[in-house]
C-alpha cells in the first residue's frame, strides 16, 4: 500500500539538477553555484542564458557568438503568423502564447529531433522568439506592427522597444534585464517541473514547453504578478486603504498574491533586488503610488500573517512603471523562464528516466459489477 503523498509534493526531492538551487531557510538562490546576488545587475540575462543552456558563464567570444545566434533566430515563422489573428480574438495573453509556442514547432527544422546538439539549438530559438512572440502578439492586438529590433539592443532593450514602441533608456534597459535574470530560473516550480515530466517521456521540447506554458499562467505561480498589480488597482483609498483590505482578505481566509512560497521560509532573495528597482523606478517616474501600496502592503501582511513577498510581488510596480501592459506581465515571466525551461529539457534528456510517481488510492474497493438495466 502506498503511504500518504505530501500534499502538493511539498519538500518531495523530485529530481536532481545543477541548474539551480534554491536554500530557502537562508533565502539564497543560485545558477549554477552562482549566487544570485553576485549575478543580478551585473550579469547580463544573454549570459545567464548562456550560463544555463550552456554550462558556463561565456568568455566575450563565446557571448558574441550566442548573442549572434539570438539575433538570427528573432523570427516567428508562417505558422505562428498564421495563427495569430485567431488567437487574439479571445482569451487571455498567456492562453494565446501557449498556442503560439505550440505553432513555432511547425517551423523548427529540428522539432522532432531532441538529441543533444537539436536541444541546444532550440533552446536558443525558444529564447530568442519568446519576446518576438509576446510583442507580435500585442501589436496585432492593438492593430499595430511591432518596431523591428535593433542590433545594438539585448533581449531586454528589445523587449521594451517593441511593447512601448519607444527606445527604452538605458538604465530602464538595464532593469529589465535585471528582471529576466532574477526570473530565470528556480529548482522544480510547477511549470519547470510540467517541462521536465513531459521531456521525460522523450517529448520534444515544443512538446515540454507548451506544457510549461499552461502551468505558468496559473496565480498560484506565474499569474501572481499580474495579479497582483490587479489587487493594488483594486484597493480603494490607495496607500491609507491597504491595511483593511488585507485584514478582510486573511479573516475571509483569502489569499494575497505575491505572498508566500512553498520553499522560501524567509525572504525571496529576488525580492530583495525588486523591491530596490521598484522604488529607483517610483523615484525616477515621480509615480510612488504603486511603490508605497507594496510597501504598506508588505508591511501588514508580515504583521498579520508573517509573510513574506516573493518574486512576484514587487515585480508588478516594476513592471508597470516600466510601461508594460499588466496582462503581460506573466507573458514577461516566460520570456525570462524560458531560459530555464529549455535547460532543464536539454538536463532531462542527457540522464532521463520516465518520470512516474505512484500515487495513494482512496477510492472505493470491492465494488460488484452489474448490468446497465439492474443499475
Ligand atoms: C512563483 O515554486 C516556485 O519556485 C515558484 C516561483 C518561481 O520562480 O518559479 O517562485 C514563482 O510562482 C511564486 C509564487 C506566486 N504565487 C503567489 O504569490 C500566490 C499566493 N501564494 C500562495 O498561494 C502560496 O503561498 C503558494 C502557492 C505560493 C505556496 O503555497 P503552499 O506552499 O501550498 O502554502 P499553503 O497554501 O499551504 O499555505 C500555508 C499557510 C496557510 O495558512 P493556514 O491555512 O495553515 O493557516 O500559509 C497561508 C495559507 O493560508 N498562506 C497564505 C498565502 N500563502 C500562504 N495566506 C494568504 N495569502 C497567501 N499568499
């Protein structure tokens, strides 16, 4: 007989990995035995792509060559194209990328291929028409195009151009990139884990990536941030109204998104570097509205119910001060996820097993069969 399963695998070691680790007694996070402090601001997110995809933190040389093979791979293809005026017509954003992510395998020569050297090229490809993909779509939504990227713009610097429709200014550049790093990656979160359970069935990685895409958008996990910017456009009376919303929500045993984690017992060490770029960017925008509601917020949330913020808390002001439309906000989680989804795929199919659990039955037993007329 099975034993109880913990419920939501909580503290379940599911798989092994070097990607990342996670101590969140202390609230560290780590790339690859990089810390994520020593990275965040000072790595751009091309290197921690190349850091997670490809093992290393790249020399200039290596940087070059992959920020090359970004820039070439920035196209969407004819059946994502095609697909697209369908898919605005309804539904949320990240419904909408999750069948655009889908439709770029039609056109990924090494689609069904998922050796080693087919991986790494996708993955590259993946991480490269992510943001090609969210823009596309958000022009064609608001019946526009989206300005073409310029070579002397990163991923991040992109991204901004193409959603804003403005050059970003650098520092604004900068801070976005920053944000793509500190959503990189983070050991086995729901959608990383979906990613890895489909791989391991030897699934191609459009397959996994698709999957990662519908656990994302959930609030419980990706949909946070955006949730988040909803709840604080809903509190009435701004900063002063704070409080007695968040006591109504805890005593109707409600729940606060970006609060909370499975593994962090202390603060998200992202949070940490969040919360910093959210109120540079409330200073530098004059607009500190946003800013001091999150940290009244967090404030009396610790207070009533000793929690902390995570990734995704302070991630909303950022992005919204950063001109980013709020239902895009967990379509910009997977720009930056990507990177980390696409590593653990190529992790998963160099050492795989099925991933198969068993599982605790509670149903009824010894049941007597009869006919449909006796029933
Ligand atoms: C991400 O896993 C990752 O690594 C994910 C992520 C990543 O980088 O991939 O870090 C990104 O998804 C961050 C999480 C974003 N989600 C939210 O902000 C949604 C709000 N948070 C909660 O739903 C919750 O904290 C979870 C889902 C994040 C974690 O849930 P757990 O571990 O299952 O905890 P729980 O729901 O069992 O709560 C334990 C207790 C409960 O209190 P009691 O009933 O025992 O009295 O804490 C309370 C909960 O009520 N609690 C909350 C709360 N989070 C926990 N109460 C109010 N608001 C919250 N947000």
């Amino acid at each position: 007989m099975a034993d109880k399963p913990a419920r939501g695998l909580a503290d379940v070691v599911a798989a092994s990995t070097a990607l990342s680790d996670v101590d969140g007694v202390a609230g560290r996070l780590y790339y690859r035995g990089y810390d994520i402090h020593d990275l965040a601001g000072r790595t751009s997110f091309e290197e921690c792509v190349h850091l997670l995809v490809r093992g290393t933190l790249p020399t200039t040389a290596e940087l070059d060559t992959l920020v090359a093979e970004l820039a070439e791979a920035r196209t969407i293809g004819a059946s994502a194209q095609a697909v697209l005026p369908h898919v605005i017509r309804s539904g949320t954003p990240m419904e909408a990328l999750r069948t655009l992510v889908s439709a770029l395998s039609v056109d990924d020569p090494d689609a069904s291929d998922s050796g080693a050297e087919a991986n790494q090229r996708k993955a590259v490809r993946l991480v490269a028409q992510m943001p090609m993909l969210v823009a596309t779509y958000h022009a064609a939504r608001t019946g526009g195009a989206a300005p073409d990227p310029v070579v002397d713009l990163g991923i991040a610097g992109n991204f901004l151009l193409q959603i804003t429709g403005s050059r970003p200014s650098p520092r604004a550049a900068e801070i976005f990139d920053e944000c793509l790093v500190l959503h990189a990656d983070h050991t086995m979160n729901a959608s990383t884990f979906t990613a890895r359970v489909v791989a391991a069935t030897l699934s191609d990685m459009h397959s996994a990536i698709t999957a990662a895409m519908g656990a994302l958008r959930g609030p419980l996990h990706g949909g946070a941030n955006e949730a988040v910017m909803k709840t604080m456009q809903s509190i009435d009376g701004g900063v002063d109204g704070v409080e007695a919303y968040v006591r109504q929500t805890l005593d109707a045993h409600g729940k606060l998104m970006g609060f909370g984690h499975r593994v962090y017992k202390t603060e998200d060490p992202r949070a940490t570097h969040l919360r910093r770029i959210s109120e540079e960017l409330a200073d530098s925008t004059g607009d500190r509205g946003y800013y001091k509601m999150s940290r009244r917020m967090e404030e009396v949330v610790f207070d009533v119910k000793g929690l902390y913020p995570n990734v995704d808390f302070f991630a909303a002001s950022v992005y919204h001060y950063l001109g980013i439309p709020t239902d895009l906000f967990t379509p910009v989680f997977a720009v930056s996820r990507m990177s980390g989804w696409t590593a653990h795929v190529i992790e998963q199919h160099l050492d795989n097993r099925l991933i198969r659990p068993d599982s605790e039955y509670i149903g009824e037993r010894d049941q007597k069969w009869v006919p449909i007329e006796e029933r």
